[in-house]
C-alpha cells in the first residue's frame, strides 16, 4: 500500500472473498476489497509520505480531539448551525499552522 501497489492488494484478496450469501458483518475480507476498490483514488500513500502527510487514522483521531471536539464541547458552549463550519475551519488552519497563509488568501 505505501509504494501504490493497492491493485495487487485487491487481487491478492480476491481468492479470500466470502460467498456473497454471508452476512458483511461475518465478511471482513469482502468487506476490506470493497472498501479498498472503491477508494482507488484516495489510496495515494506514497505521495502522502514524500509529503510528510500522515497516512493513518490515529493522527486524525487525536486532531478530532483536540481541534474539534475541544471547542465544540465546551461546559455551557452553545452553538448556531451555520457558525460551526467557519469556527472549526479556523481551528484546522491553525492547528495546521497555516494561520498567515490563510489570511493571504482571503485578503487577495
């Protein structure tokens, strides 16, 4: 997967698909080739890591913690709908530290 060789991933887990009469809850593997076959085009890891980007889930899990969730669920906060997207999308340039990139942006 991190040198974008997910094709042959998919056909090695072709011999290994559940008959398609069992529950998908009871077909991880049928379950893990249609999730990767429907990805293809978000499977671009080895770009990801020249970039330096992170590749799996946990760094996003710990961000939605501490960037999102820590303001959202604030003790006595309340929010109006159309004001959520706008604050957490300052938070995420913030916390991806492209606070000045960002106020260029808008500027120009």
């Amino acid at each position: 997967m991190k040198n974008n060789d997910f094709l042959v991933v998919i056909k090695n887990l072709k011999p290994y698909l559940e008959a398609n009469e069992i529950d998908d809850n009871k077909a991880p593997v049928r379950a893990c080739h249609r999730y990767l076959s429907n990805r293809t085009d978000q499977l671009d890891y080895k770009n990801a890591i020249e970039k330096g980007l992170p590749i799996g889930s946990g760094e996003i899990e710990s961000a939605h913690r501490y960037v999102i969730q820590k303001r959202l669920k604030l003790s006595g906060a309340w929010w109006i709908a159309a004001n959520i997207e706008p604050m957490l999308t300052l938070r995420v340039v913030r916390a991806n530290d492209d606070w000045d990139k960002y106020w260029d942006a808008v500027a120009a």
